[in-house]
C-alpha cells in the first residue's frame, strides 16, 4: 500500500529512521518525531512529502502537538509506529528517580497518550494500524533491566487490550518483538556487565524491524518476533520459568561478585 500517512516516534536514528525512510519508499508521507529537530531535518531530507515535528514525548503537550500538527498537514492518521524508546540498565537500587520516571515516560506512558491522541480520526473512518515496537524484553526480564522490562511488560499488555478493544472498530493494533537490534542511536546506559549479550549471529539490523514494521501495516497481525524460533524461548519463560530464572541468578550472581 502507499499514500497513507504515517507517524513514526523516535525517527531521528536507529529503527525510527530505518522505518521512516521504508514507509518514504513505499510511497506513504512519513510524519517524523524526536528531540533533535537537526537530526530530523537530515532524514526528511530524503523523504519527500515527509513532515518534521521536534517532540519530547514526556511532554504531553508536545504529544497532543504531533497529531495535531498532523492532522492539520494531512487531515488523517492511516498508521502510528510507537518507536522512541530509551534505557538505563542498572540494579534498581542504582538508579536515580528521574532516570526510572524518565524511562517510564517514553516507553510506556507515550505510547499510551498518542494512541489515545490518534484514536478520534481511526474511529471515525473505521480504520487505521497502531504498531508498537516492543521487544523480547516485554516477554522475558532480565536482571539490571528492571524499568525497560516493566515498560516493554506494560506495552505488551497495552497492546494485547487496545487489540481486542478496537479491533471491532476496524482498528489494527500490532507489536513486534525484535532480540537483539544494532542501534548506535539507541538512548540507553549499560553500567553493569550482565555477561549476557545477543550473539552476532541472532542481531538484527534496523532495517530488517523496519521491513517487518511496514509488513505489519501493510498486513496487520497480532504479533511479530524477530527471529521467529525465539518465540519457544519465549514459551520457554512462560510454562517453565524456572529454567530462566536458574540461568538468570546465576549471570547476576556473578556480576554482584564481580563488582566486588
């Protein structure tokens, strides 16, 4: 499909601009949002048709001034690509209270307040996808990553609701569950070495979530996990947690000892 409009959230690099410059291609007019009006105008660049929109998504202002800007360029919203993510990765104990509440702002409450914010012009031609870009975080928690777990755990449930509760309004709601993914842009802050890293061999590039991403909206589904045979690891989690769990406090053991 070509000619919708689309918002992507976090386009300034990474998956964003990955997802942006794939839905440009595709022949749809790509609305791109981020902190950094700089790095937005140097992907618009290449995007014809494409509206730039500088936002801080903990704003909630700027949030209701995206789709606004938005609706006033395009009259509509076909697609929502809930992207911008950011991470500390840290014992809780570790982080400070505005990291924890920053990370919660724009994994979990953004999403939240754009899908709410794009649901007047869906529902009134009874159509439209929401895509949230989750992760394999949002199935399976990982020591030192407690806030990005609970705000990928908090979309996943967000995103199965907003399914079932738009679905009969012809609404679409999709989540796709990248492993590993290179994404120098990526806003996060390792300070603790887990010893656990996705092998070379399972990363993604951001341009393989972004063709996934466009495949959604083109042909929406409930979800997608990238690769697919990691969804028995996430089965795995689910029924047989504790054979998580014992590799798990093992890896976290060893770090605790290791800042000893």
């Amino acid at each position: 499909m070509s000619g919708r409009t689309v918002i992507v959230t976090g386009a300034s690099s990474g998956i964003g601009e990955a997802t942006a410059r794939a839905f440009g291609r595709a022949g749809d007019r790509v609305v791109i949002a981020a902190r950094r009006a700089e790095l937005l105008e140097r992907v618009a660049a290449d995007l014809p048709e494409s509206l730039v929109v500088p936002a801080d998504l903990t704003r909630s202002d700027d949030i209701a001034r995206l789709v606004e800007v938005t609706l006033k360029r395009y009259a509509t919203v076909d697609v929502l690509v809930n992207n911008a993510g950011v991470a500390h990765y840290d014992w809780l104990e570790g982080l400070t209270e505005e990291e924890i509440l920053n990370d919660i702002h724009v994994n979990l409450i953004a999403p939240v307040l754009l899908t709410r914010a794009v649901l007047p012009t869906m529902q009134a031609r009874q159509r439209g996808v929401i895509i949230n870009v989750n992760s394999v975080a949002g199935k399976i928690a990982t020591p030192t990553m407690s806030i990005y777990n609970a705000t990928k755990f908090g979309l996943d449930g967000f995103t199965e609701c907003m399914r079932r509760e738009l679905g009969p309004q012809g609404i679409h709601v999709c989540g796709v569950y990248p492993l590993g993914v290179d994404t120098p842009g990526f806003g996060g802050k390792r300070r603790v070495n887990m010893g656990i890293t996705t092998p070379p061999w399972l990363r993604l590039s951001a341009d393989e979530v972004a063709r996934a991403i466009v495949s959604l909206a083109d042909r929406p589904r409930a979800r997608r996990v990238m690769p697919g045979f990691f969804g028995a690891v996430i089965a795995t989690n689910a029924l047989a947690p504790w054979i998580v769990d014992r590799f798990t406090m093992r890896a976290a053991r060893r770090a605790r000892r290791g800042e000893r």
